[in-house]
C-alpha cells in the first residue's frame, strides 16, 4: 500500500524580489509543496506569474484567502502590508509564512503571535539566514568549542548601493535596519543565545536616494564579556570580510564564499626553554585548519532548509524553525536602544 504523502498547498501574496525570487522559486524546487493561487496588484506581474506557474491568480488578497484548499500563505508583500494581510490569513485558518520584518511596530508582531494562538494556526517568520549554510557551519564549530571562548564577533554585510525604491523609505518602514541588518543582528543572538547586556550604535544616511539610514554600525556587549561588532552598509565601495570571530583557541574568518577555522588544543602547545631575543613567545603551536568553499548562491541567504523545516513544522509536528518570541525579544531591545 502507497501511502500518499502529504502535499502542503500554499498561497503567495506579493510577487517581486522576495515573493518571486525567494519564495516561489524554493516552491518549486521543494515536491512537499505546490502552489495553488498567486496575488499581486500589479496586473502585469500577476499575469506573467499565473501564465508560469499555471495556478490561480487574484488582484486581491481576500480571494485567495477565501481558498479552502490552502494550508499555507506566504507574505511577501511590501512591509507595511504585512500586519492586515498576516491577521486575515490567520483568521482565515491559514498557517502563515511571513517575511522579515515581519510588521512595522512590536504591538502589531504581539497581535499576530495572539491571533496564531487563537486560530491554532502558526505564524513562522522568515528569517533565513539563520539556515544560510555558513551560518550553520559557524554554529558548530562554536557548539563544538574548536575555537575556544569566543570574545569577539565581527559581522559585516556591506556594498553600495543608492537605494531609490519604497525600501529606503522611512513611511514605508524601509531603511538599513529593518532591509538588511535585522538579519544579521538576529544571527548574532542566535549564536549567542540570549540578548545583549549593552549596546551602541551609529546610525547614518550616507548615499541613500530616501530618507532613512543606509549604514549602521552596532555593537554589542554580552554578559560573559563577548562583544559583536555588526557593520551592515550600503554606503561602501568595497566589502569587509563577512565574517571574522575571535576565540580564545582559534579563528574563524570569511573572505568571499571561503570559510576558514584555524584553531590548537591545548596539549598541543609546546614551550620552548632556550628563550631567544624574540619579541615573539617562543612556542611551537600545532595548528589545525580546516576550509569551507560556499556555494555563491547561500550567500544571499536562501537555502533550501526553511522550506523543509516548515514542512516538518506543519506535517511533522517538529518545532518551529523560527519562533515569533524570538524576533518580538530582539525588536524589544532594538527599540530599547533607539535602533530601530
Ligand atoms: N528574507 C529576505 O531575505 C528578504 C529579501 C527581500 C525582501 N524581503 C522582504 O520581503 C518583503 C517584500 O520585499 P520585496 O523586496 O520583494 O519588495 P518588492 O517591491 O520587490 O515586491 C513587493 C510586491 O508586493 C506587491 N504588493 C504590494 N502590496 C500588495 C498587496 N496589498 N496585495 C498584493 N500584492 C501587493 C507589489 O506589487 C510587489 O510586486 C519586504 O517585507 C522585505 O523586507 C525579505
């Protein structure tokens, strides 16, 4: 007997970079999904959508709502929509998947996780670069403790780029942080696995087209001492290292789609007797090395984990790859320190 495994059906609302490129695309690569209506506002896009996907299309979102055979909707809309359009669908019996970052204020984020709770219906925030496959890498060599304590953290994710759509927009709740470094913020307290004791920003509109800030500097203090410089700009020429972390054993560091980890044990430190005049410790370290190639396309974030792990969620059961408490926790303590 063939048991037939179950298909999650979903509905897409809001179809451009993220809606079409992120989300539809992992759709399609991904059997335990399929797509059974689109919406978006824009006619033309709807139409280019409909014709490829060959589903159903609507201009307004409370029709595909009103779909009794969808499980799952994904919004992807622009940010300012996400708190009407999430509360429909979960109203309307829908697990929702909603992009970062996720609403505009912490109360709206409050009334979705009530209103999930209340229609028994998950509301999953995606933010997947916490499943970027460096990112988990880095994970484990810290769980692993290869590298030692580590005291310092240095993220930086910065190009250029004059933003001039509703993202560098302040009415739109666009801007550098809740566009780009909520990500990257977000991967440091999962690293760290609680919320800083301290923290200090710099916050600049540089080349921005709009009105908001295009570049931040943070950095974090944490209870054991641990500090986190995170760079998150579009306001430079050149890149930084993405990643570079300082452990009491060892290194880990991120120069293009390369991960590095050189660390020591211990017992493989060798002290030398004869001390010459050396301004160096005369010591014999054993290093080990290991070297990761990344995949150019991670880089951006998207792999294909969070689809699978939704599936797990929804099918399975299993826990949820990202909880809402975590991202009203951190938006908290950004509020705290007037970041965002
Ligand atoms: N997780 C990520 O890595 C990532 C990457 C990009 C964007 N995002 C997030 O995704 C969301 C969308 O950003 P984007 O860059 O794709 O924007 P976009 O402008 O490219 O696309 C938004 C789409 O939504 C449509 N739309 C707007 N209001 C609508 C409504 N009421 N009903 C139906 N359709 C509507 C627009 O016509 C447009 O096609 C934002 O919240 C953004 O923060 C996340």
């Amino acid at each position: 007997v063939t048991v037939k495994k179950k298909l999650i059906r979903c509905g897409v609302i809001g179809l451009g970079r993220s809606g079409w490129n992120i989300h539809v695309n992992s759709i399609l690569k991904n059997r335990d999904f399929l797509i059974l209506g689109v919406c978006d506002v824009d006619p033309k896009v709807l139409r280019k959508a409909t014709k490829l996907l060959k589903c159903k299309g609507y201009i307004n979102y409370i029709d595909l709502l009103n779909d009794e055979d969808i499980d799952l909707i994904i919004v992807s809309t622009t940010t300012k929509t996400h708190y009407t359009i999430a509360s429909k669908a979960l109203k309307a019996k829908k697990h929702v998947l909603l992009e970062k970052p996720l609403t505009s204020n912490i109360l709206e984020m409050k009334n979705l996780k009530k209103l999930s709770k209340k229609n028994s219906k998950f509301i999953i925030p995606f933010f997947n670069f916490r499943f970027a496959k460096e990112f988990n890498i880095i994970e484990d060599i810290l769980y692993k403790k290869l590298i030692g304590d580590v005291f310092l953290i240095k993220r930086n994710v910065s190009y250029f780029n004059r933003r001039d759509d509703w993202q560098a927009k302040k009415s739109e709740s666009g801007g550098i942080i809740n566009a780009a470094a909520i990500h990257h913020l977000d991967q440091i307290i999962q690293l760290k696995n609680k919320l800083p004791v301290d923290v200090w920003k710099d916050l600049k509109q540089v080349v921005t087209k709009g009105d908001t800030f295009d570049h931040s500097k943070i950095l974090m203090k944490f209870a054991d001492g641990c500090i986190a410089d995170i760079e998150v700009s579009w306001a430079s020429a050149l890149a930084g290292y993405p990643w570079h972390i300082l452990g009491t054993q060892g290194s880990i560091r991120q120069i293009d789609n390369i991960l590095e980890c050189k660390w020591f044990d211990k017992k493989d430190v060798e002290k030398k007797i004869n001390q010459k005049r050396s301004y160096y410790a005369n010591e014999k370290i054993k290093w080990k090395k290991r070297k990761f190639i990344l995949d150019k396309k991670y880089a951006h974030g998207i792999s294909p984990t969070f689809y699978k792990k939704i599936y797990n969620s929804i099918v399975k059961n299993e826990t949820l790859p990202v909880k809402i408490e975590s991202i009203i926790s951190m938006m908290t303590m950004l509020k705290k320190y007037k970041i965002n």
